[in-house]
C-alpha cells in the first residue's frame, strides 16, 4: 500500500515535473556545447524561451492531421515515461516507447514533403537501429531479477551494473540514436542546418514543433531515468550514484556531439547492432549461463 | 502574451551578391561574434524563421524564391537587408538582369549597410529586427484583446492584425 503512494506520486512527478527538468537539460546541453567551442552560449533558460515563442506564431498548416499525430506522440511518450516511473511492467513500458517512434514517422510522412518524408524513412532507420538494445534490455532485467516487473527491478539488493555491463553499454549506444546526438543525428539535428532542411521537423512549425520539443523533454528525463535503474539498489547512497552517472553520461554526449560528424545511415545500422550483439548477446550468454 | 524576442530564429537568403555579406553573416554565428548568446538560431526552414535575412540583390532569377521564402514564414516575422547589394542593389545594380535592392521583391524592416557589411553592423541589425518582432507580437496580442468576441474575419486564413485592417480598408474602399 505504502509503495502503490510512492511509485504514484513517481508517475504524478514525472508527468509534472519532467517538461521543466528536460528543457533545463536542453539548456545545459546547448550552454555546455557553446561553452566547449569557446562561446558563450544562450542562457540556459534558452529552450523555454524558444518554446513560448513557437506558441506565439502564426500557425500554418501544412496538414491538419499531423497536429493530432503529434498530440499522440507527445501523449504515448508521456504514457510510456509515467508506466516506467509507477513501475509498471517492464516490457509494456518499452512497447509504448516504440510505438511513440512510429508516431513521429508519420507526423513527418503526412505532410509529403520531400524532405520531410526522407527523413520520416531516416527516423525508421534510426528505430530499427536502437530497437533490438532497448528490447533486449528488458530480457536482460528479467534475467538478472526473474521479472519484468519494475518495481521488483528498481529494488534490488544489489545494483543492477553488476550484472548488466554489456546490457549498459548497448543502451548507452543505442541512447545516443535515440537522443539524435551526433554522429547519429540522420533524421534531425538539433544544430542549425542538415542536408534534409531540418529533418522531420521540416514542416513542423509553430504549435507542432513546440509539441514536439515538449516530447522531446519527456523522452530525455525517461530515457535518463532508464540508466539510473542500472544503479538504483535498496540503499540510499545509490540514489547520490545515479544522478552523478547520469551526469557524467550527459557530459560525455555532450562532447560526442561536438567532436563527430554525421554517419551515414548505413554505417550507423551495421555500427548499433554490432555493438547491441557483441555487448547485450554476450552478457546475455553469461547470465544464462551462470543462471 | 509572453516574450517573443529571446528567441529570433534566422533564416539567411544569399541572393545575386558577391559572397562577401554571405561570409560576413557566417562569421556573425562564429565564436567571435556568438550570435547565439542573444537566442540566434540560424535555421535552414523557413516555417520555423522567424527573420528573414536577405544578402546581395536580387535578380530575374531569384526574385520568386525570396518571395516565396518570405510567404512560407508565418507571422509575425521581420525581414532585414544585410549589405549594399541588398539595400539597393549595390555594385550589380546597373546589371541587365537586376530588379535592385531586395525591397525591390519582399517589404523591408531594417536595412543594414556596409560593403561588406561588418559582422558587428549586423548583430546591431539582429537586434533591431529582435525589437521589432516583440513589437508586432504585441501588436497583434493587443488587437486580439481589444476585439475580443467579435466575429472573426471572412477568411479563416486571415488571423493576423495587419490583415485583419488591411480587410477593413478594402471594405471601405469597396463601400465608397
Ligand atoms: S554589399 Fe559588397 S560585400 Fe556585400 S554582397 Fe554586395 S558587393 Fe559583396
């Protein structure tokens, strides 16, 4: 009962709480990057400003019923994100997660731009990519907790890195995919210019591409809560240990996406479920052997 | 509502120009200059630009694609003239295929000199059309306001203040 209020309040926080922390992230990112290429960078509240401004814009339309797909996006990310942090099952919450991706396919699909639909088919590439990692992931927590259950996942005795080194490191990889850093940023970036306009955002403008940045903040906090259960175990110091990885590991993208070109998509294929199988498929291995 | 000024998202146009301005605006969203300490993106898609900043002038050729840039744009939006040769057509101007400056195609906001305009002259222009693009927003916020629940114009294209009394004009004129 005591539990049922606490993960409650998870959920409740998450819903309330993660647009404010990613869009603090979102700024963090962009001043440390400036701050790495020796500028001075935008202010840290810069991506809230950038928010309010695309809610003050005329709004065109190139299709009405991107901004309902969009909604939708935003909505199952929302969903998948607050599953996770009520600890929910494991399996359903990444199910949901996948679908969000096909949603942001068809939010760039529908308008039939050129570019936009180019780089709705990129974003398919990219989920093909960090797919099998984020699936295998959940395996890899029933393996190592006999469940799929999260809650019995968040409190172990032990922290779950000991068990899933490999299972980390694929995440990890398949992370920088999903988060669009570069070098793996072939449907959008999040700098200036890319050879598709920008991506599948190209026809987004307005109310749609506040909508989408808003997803974007929940998927940032989700996906970094997603590492902190590598750490999380049932005493407190492990909660002091998750935020700095995640901190370290925001850092260390950070300067990945400043120092690496783009890839091409298919570099980027063969490169993620390499290291998904050398990674995940090995630890894989030993968990079912030692098990 | 809300402040619209700390984020002016850019979309530069080099139109029959030397490359020299071009070169110049680069420089502006270099590290020396950091245009992005003030919220500059510099963006490639005109449905998320809220500043069209246009370099060199414009001739036969280009002169569609401007317009067609400045259309794309929803509103409200600024549009700054960077250099001579946008200004007025500069050094081209005699040329046979030149209409001049860009005001020649789009409606001007601010007109930055300078042959090759400085990048310092051009934060000062970015700054300019900042203000005016809060100015129009308000506007626009203000109208809304005062003309609350009335009924909305003819065309549901329409929705901005400058239409709405570019609407009222042409009643009167068609009335008298
Ligand atoms: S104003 Fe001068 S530097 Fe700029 S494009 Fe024209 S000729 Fe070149």
């Amino acid at each position: 009962m005591n539990h049922t209020i606490f993960y409650a309040i998870g959920a409740v926080l998450y819903i309330v709480g993660a647009p404010f922390l990613g869009c603090l992230m979102d700024g963090a990112e962009r001043k440390l990057s400036a701050r790495m290429q020796g500028r001075i960078g935008p202010p840290l509240l810069q991506p809230w400003y950038d928010f309010v401004k695309l809610l003050n814009k005329q709004v065109v339309t190139v299709d009405r019923a991107q901004f309902f797909i969009l909604t939708s996006y935003l909505v199952l990310m929302v969903m998948s994100g607050a599953m996770f942090f009520s600890g929910n099952d494991l399996l359903m919450t990444f199910f949901v997660l996948s679908t969000t991706g096909t949603f942001l396919y068809f939010a760039a699909i529908v308008p039939s731009s050129p570019y936009s639909s180019m780089a709705a088919s990129r974003e398919l590439i990219q989920e093909v990519c960090y797919e099998p990692a984020v699936l295998l992931l959940s395996v890899g927590f029933y393996l190592a907790t006999g469940t799929f259950n999260a809650r019995a996942v968040f409190s172990q005795n032990t922290s779950l890195v000991v068990f899933l080194p490999g299972f980390l490191a694929s995440y990890l990889f398949a992370m920088i995919i999903k988060l669009r850093i570069s070098p793996f940023d072939v449907s959008t970036s999040h700098h200036a210019h890319q050879e598709l306009v920008q991506g599948v955002t190209t026809e987004m403008g307005a109310r749609n591409l506040a909508l989408f940045k808003l997803a974007e903040w929940y998927e940032m906090v989700f996906l970094y809560g997603v590492v902190a259960v590598f750490i999380l175990n049932s005493s407190l110091v492990s909660v002091l240990a998750a935020i700095l990885v995640d901190l370290v590991i925001f850092f260390c993208f950070v300067l990945i996406d400043n120092t690496n070109a783009r890839v091409k998509w298919e570099n980027m294929l063969g490169l993620s479920w390499a290291v998904t199988g050398l990674c995940s498929g090995v630890n894989l291995l030993i968990l079912m052997m030692i098990r | 509502m809300g402040k619209v000024k700390k984020s002016p998202w850019l979309l530069h146009y080099d139109g029959s120009s030397c490359n020299g301005c071009d070169i110049e605006v680069l420089a502006t969203l270099t590290p020396v200059y950091d245009a992005e300490r003030f919220g500059v993106v510099n963006t490639g898609d005109p449905l998320q630009a809220d500043i069209l900043m246009i370099t060199g002038g414009i001739n036969q050729q280009n002169a569609p694609v401007v317009k067609q840039l400045y259309d794309q744009m929803p509103r409200p939006k600024v549009v700054v003239a960077v250099g001579t040769c946008a200004c007025s057509g500069g050094v081209f101007r005699e040329c046979y295929n030149m209409l001049g400056g860009a005001d020649s195609t789009v409606p001007i906001d601010i007109y930055v000199p300078g042959c090759a305009a400085r990048p310092e002259s051009i934060m000062d222009g970015i700054m300019k059309a900042v203000e005016l693009f809060q100015k129009r927003s308000d506007e626009h916020d203000q109208y809304e306001k005062e003309h609350k629940g009335e009924a909305g114009p003819v065309d549901p294209n329409i929705n901005t203040a400058r239409d709405k009394v570019k609407m009222q004009e042409m009643k009167g004129a068609a009335d008298a």
